[in-house]
C-alpha cells in the first residue's frame, strides 16, 4: 500500500525577491535540484508516494514543473487554494484524501531527511500527531519544542521573543498525523498547525510527540540562507562527477559536483562546495569559491565568484567580482562589475563598470 503525504507548496518566498517573481518559492533551486524535490524524494523513500501537493502562488508554473509525480515513481495530485487557508486549513481542504496515517510537509525548506524513522517513532509512541524537529542556533524565529524524556511535547511556542527561549529544537515543518486530527481544523477557516492545532493538542493532553529528524535540513527564506542550504546539500552528496575538460593548472579543492560539457580554462581555482552545473564554461585565470553555477552558464575570464549563486544560461563578463550575490535565470553581466549581497531578477542586463551592493534588481518594470 503506497501511504499518503500532503505538500504545502503555497509559499511566495518574499524575502527572495526578484527571484521569486517568477517562480513560487519550491521550485527555487538547491544545490541543482529544485527545493520540493527533496521533501519529495524523502518521502518516496519512505513509501509515502501518494502525494497532494497544495499550491496557489504560481500553481501553473508548479504543476508544470512536477508534472504527475512519474519520474519520483510516486502519483502527484493539486488542491489550489484561490486564497491561502493556513497550513492546516489547507490540509482540512483534502480531507476525503486522507483516511490513514499520513505525513504533512513544507515544500518550500530544504528538507533531505529520514521520514521513515519519524513515521516508526509515530507508531511506537502510539501518536496522534508527531513533530519532525531539528535544532538551530536562532531558534526565536522559528517554533519552539519543549520535551520531556519520553519525547513528548510538554510546551509549544511559537516565534518566541530572545528572552522567552526555553530551547533550540525547533518545528521543522514536516508531520506524522493521524486522521483525527483533523477533527481539530475547523471547515472553510484559516487555519494554522502551529498557532491553532497544536496549542489545541496540549490543552486536551493529546498524544503529541517530538522527534529530532536525522539529514539535512535548511530555510531557504533569505538570501544567505539559500546559499548554506546549497553548501549542506554538497557537503552531503557532493563529489565529483561527469567528465569536465580541464585547462592547464586548473586546481580543485574540496567536494565540487561536475555537470556534463564543462569547460574550464586555465589557472581557474575552483573550491568547493561547489555546483558546476551542465554545460558550463568558466574563463581562465578565474575563481569559484562556494559557489554554485548553474547550467548554461558562461563566465568570462579573470573572474572572482565568491558564495554566490549564478542560474541557467546566464553571461558573466570579463573580470567581474561577485560575492554574496543571486543570479538570475538568462541574466546578462557585462564587464568590470562588482556586485555584492545582491539579487538579480531573471533577464536583467548590468552594464559594464558598474558597481551594485545591497540592491534586489528586477528587470520587470
């Protein structure tokens, strides 16, 4: 029996502006692959492929993307929320749909985790609902968990002040349910799992649980976060691949995926975690420092890309420094550019000689 699993994919993704303009947060991409496919994977390998992805921001461009869920040998059904109905409003939405146990997730965090080993806890525990957890160092912008030995939810705070932190576990996103807990979501109402259901759990002594979940997860939310996110998912998996062309002198350093077609030119210094993605071509007497060059991707000579991440079929011109920075898909960076802590939307054009800091850059109007 192929077990069930709901995705929130609603999410905008507001802080990764212009990025997401044109994209809903889930597909941005992590280390090579968009950030959904990770929760996805997860849960296929953790036999939930029966999947209902909900979706609203962009959900034409979403379901496009994932198509019906073949290639994850899994089958990939939509509910659109014409307006968001929080986390659990949306999953109430598909309640018909949900007649066992099953797993809700965010499509829109870096989530390379062991679903099986919560659904098993789940069980042990003889669980109404189980939360994934995961630990941070900035814990007050996140869900906060309070256990006792058993591994029972004794407390549940939600985005605690500094001074209120009573711990550094925090909700990462990605549930074990029964379907009785869906008798705590009421019909047609915005709905949250944090804010309304789980305080709703405590207060009736239900049999909530928390797991600290083994791999790999990330928010993706800001800039610098999406970078680390990348660097987790290399560090990880990474290693080298394809069969890059190699010019003289070239020197590579640490974990570095290799796409297929890449070209690097002499004296380049590549050190990872690094992605150098299909048909990429890097000048000589560059640098690629953790930094992730997506496919496509031309970079010209006696450049320095430093933690930044550059998508498909962009240009980059001839000695351009770039750190901290975002690229856009089909962007076009002349000559002589400095660009730092910066996001570019998708076909924006930088002319030569320019130097750009802090900005978020679209090329729409």
């Amino acid at each position: 029996m192929k077990m069930k699993a709901v995705i929130l994919a609603g999410g905008v993704g507001t802080r990764l502006r212009p990025l997401t303009d044109n994209r809903p947060k889930p597909l941005v991409p992590v280390g090579g692959k968009m950030c959904i496919e990770f929760v996805i994977s997860s849960l296929a390998e953790a036999g939930f492929r029966r999947i209902v992805i909900t979706t609203g921001y962009m959900s034409d461009r979403l379901i496009s993307a994932m198509g019906d869920g073949d290639r994850y040998d899994s089958s990939i059904l939509y509910s659109f929320e014409e307006k968001p109905a929080g986390t659990a409003g949306a999953v109430k939405k598909v309640e018909a749909f949900l007649d066992s146990t099953f797993v809700v997730a965010s499509g829109d965090v870096l989530a390379d985790v062991d679903i099986a080993s919560l659904y098993k806890f789940h069980k042990k525990k003889g669980a109404l609902a189980t939360i994934a957890l995961t630990k941070v160092e900035d814990p007050w912008e996140f869900g906060i968990v309070g256990l006792d030995e058993d591994g029972r939810i004794l407390r549940f705070k939600e985005k605690p002040k500094k001074e209120a932190v009573f711990s550094n576990l925090i909700n990462a996103g990605i549930y074990i349910f029964e379907p009785e807990v869906l008798d705590y979501i009421p019909e047609k109402e915005v709905y949250d799992f944090s804010k309304d259901v789980f305080p709703a759990l405590l207060k009736k002594k239900a049999a909530l649980y928390g797991m600290e979940i083994p791999g790999v997860w990330r928010d993706i939310g800001r800039p610098e976060d999406l970078l680390m996110a990348s660097i987790d998912v290399i560090e990880r998996n990474g290693a080298e691949t394809g069969d890059p062309s190699l010019g003289n002198d070239v020197e590579i350093v640490g974990k570095v995926f290799f796409g297929e077609d890449v070209r690097i030119g002499p004296r380049v210094k590549i050190e990872g975690p690094a992605y150098i993605g299909d048909g990429v071509k890097i000048g000589r007497d560059s640098t690629v420092i953790r930094s992730f060059i997506y496919p496509g991707v031309k970079v010209d000579r006696d450049t320095n890309i430093l933690e930044s991440i550059v998508l498909d079929n962009s240009q980059v011109g001839w000695r351009n420094d770039m750190e901290g920075t975002i690229v856009g898909y089909g962007c076009t960076i002349e000559d002589d550019v400095k660009l730092s802590n910066t996001i570019l939307g998708d076909d924006t054009r930088v002319n030569k000689h320019s130097i750009i800091s802090k900005a978020n850059i679209s090329s729409k109007p």
